[in-house]
C-alpha cells in the first residue's frame, strides 16, 4: 500500500504510521511542525503542509492508494468541517480504494452538546457522503480511551511510587482500556480486510474494566496493590490545559465531563469480542500490557 497518514506526528496517527512503516508499506504524512518538533517517525516522508490548505492535502494524497486519518484536537465545527471536506476532495482524485477514520473516540447515538463527539461525528458524515459515490471504501473506527494515556509523567510516578491510578471516569464506568498499538493493528486491520467497507467499528481492548478491575490490572502488571481514584474532571481539564491549551483542553475534557454526567455510563465499554472478530484482531491484556511498559524511569519521582 502507499498510505496517506493524516495526524502521523500524533500519538495515534504515529503509532499506526510506525506499524505501516515496519510492514514495508510506504507511508506519507503532512505536518505544520518543524523537524526538530517532529517526534522520530523512521521509514516515512514527512511534508510540511496545512489540513486547512487543499493543495498540502492534495499533494499528501497524490500517488496514495489508501488513507488513514485522524483529526487534531480541533473542537471548532467550522474547522473541522474544512478539514474533512478537503480530505474526502483529495481521496477522491487520488482514486483511493479505502480510507479509515479514526475518530478519536466513541460516539453516542444521540447528538450531544460536547464538542468532541459531535465534531467527529461530522467528519464522518463528510467523508460518507462526500466519498458515498467514488469508488473510495470508508471504514471508522471509534476507540475509547488509551492505556497510554497511563504512562506519562501525571500518571507513572503516582502509579510505580504510591500505587495510585487517579484518571477522571467514574469508578464503576466499564471502560475497553486499549494501547496505541492495538489501535494501530486495528487501522490496519480496517485498511486491510476484506468485506468491512462502509463498517463502523467500536473497538477496544481485550477486557473491559471497571476502575477497581483496572487498578487490579496495573497492580498484577507492576507487582503491586494498586487503588483507583476517580479524579474530577475539572481538575484534570486544568491540568490538561497546561499542556494543550485552555481550548483543546476543553475538547478532550468534554468527554469526560459527560462520562461523569452518567448519560450513557455504556460507551466506552467492550462489543463482547465482535469487533476483534471482524477485524482479526487480539488485543493484549491489561496486565500484559502494563508488565511490558519500561515504568522503573517513573521510579522515586515526585508524583
């Protein structure tokens, strides 16, 4: 495959182009970033370039035979609208067979006033409507939240020094916990495998989890009793906006906010093994996933 990869020089993006890269398939990004603020991506073409300016994106796309797309933490519509509209412009004079969505996470059925469902929820009516009579394949994936998300400075010390797994869902939320990596195998999967076109996956881990069962996890992976603290997401949306910024901070935050709500406590919890079925995928354990982390660089930091 020669696969356009929107959002490379992001967690998720990154992770799926490395696994394009690693099985030899050719792989391109765009990025506004300079290269030394690009993280490490051996194996693939990076052009500097703007989702909001067509041509970057026609040229991203030009020569590529498949697509998969993750959007930035973009919570304005009419962005996100110009966005889309130039992805789906540019796959279809690509002639591309297939384009997978990640949209970053689970939906509700119903529209919402968070900004972080119903954004992707209108790239993907973009790209379905838009590519509905192209020839160009669409498959979406929604994922729920990451395991990544875990190991990371807020999280390991806490984690490894003091057995605290603090993260802002409610304890008794069932939750489909799943890594980069699975995520990554489960793009491929939906760029790959035959009979999925027009699908829209919810993926997910190997289990699904409640706070407790989650903690026990971490505490089975890292030799330790572990304890789950649901932190509030207000708290976690300052902290965030340390980092991201006060209005990207509010996207990715509105998720949880309306998780603590209780509306729909379901949505980010497992499908009972059909999507891993469809997609011939096997997500790893938590456990396994958590013994294979290097967490002794967390060791004696300040939490």
């Amino acid at each position: 495959m020669r696969v356009a990869v929107v959002g490379a020089t992001g967690f998720q993006g990154g992770a799926t182009a490395r696994l394009l890269a690693e099985r030899n398939h050719r792989v391109r990004t765009l990025s506004r970033k300079s290269d030394a603020d690009r993280p490490e991506l051996p194996g693939i073409s990076v052009a500097g370039g703007d989702l909001g300016r067509y041509e970057d994106v026609r040229q991203l796309f030009a020569g590529a035979t498949h697509a998969a797309v993750v959007l930035p933490l973009v919570y304005q519509a009419e962005r996100v609208m110009t966005y889309a509209q130039h992805i789906a412009k540019a796959a279809r004079e690509a002639g591309l067979r297939r384009l997978v969505y990640n949209a970053n996470t689970r939906i509700p059925d119903r529209t919402t006033n968070v900004a972080a469902f119903e954004t992707r929820r209108l790239a993907e009516t973009v790209f379905r409507e838009s590519l509905a009579q192209s020839g160009v394949e669409v498959v979406v994936v929604r994922p729920p939240v990451y395991l990544d998300n875990l190991f990371s400075p807020w999280n390991g010390p806490a984690l490894v020094n003091e057995g605290v797994l603090a993260y802002p869902l409610p304890a008794d939320t069932p939750t489909a916990w799943i890594s980069h990596r699975d995520l990554a195998e489960a793009v491929y999967a939906a760029l790959t495998v035959d009979g999925v076109a027009g699908r829209t996956f919810d993926i997910g881990g190997a289990q699904t989890l409640t706070g407790s069962e989650l903690a026990a996890a971490f505490g089975q992976g890292l030799g330790r009793d572990v304890r789950y603290v649901p932190l509030e997401p207000g708290i976690f949306e300052q902290g965030l906006a340390q980092i991201l910024g006060r209005e990207a901070a509010a996207g990715v935050a509105g998720i949880y906010h309306y998780m603590a709500s209780g509306a729909e406590p379901g949505l980010l919890a497992g499908d009972d093994g059909a999507t891993a079925e469809a997609l011939s995928v096997k997500p790893a354990p938590v456990d396994d996933w958590v013994a294979r982390q290097p967490w002794q660089m967390w060791s004696g930091e300040e939490s």
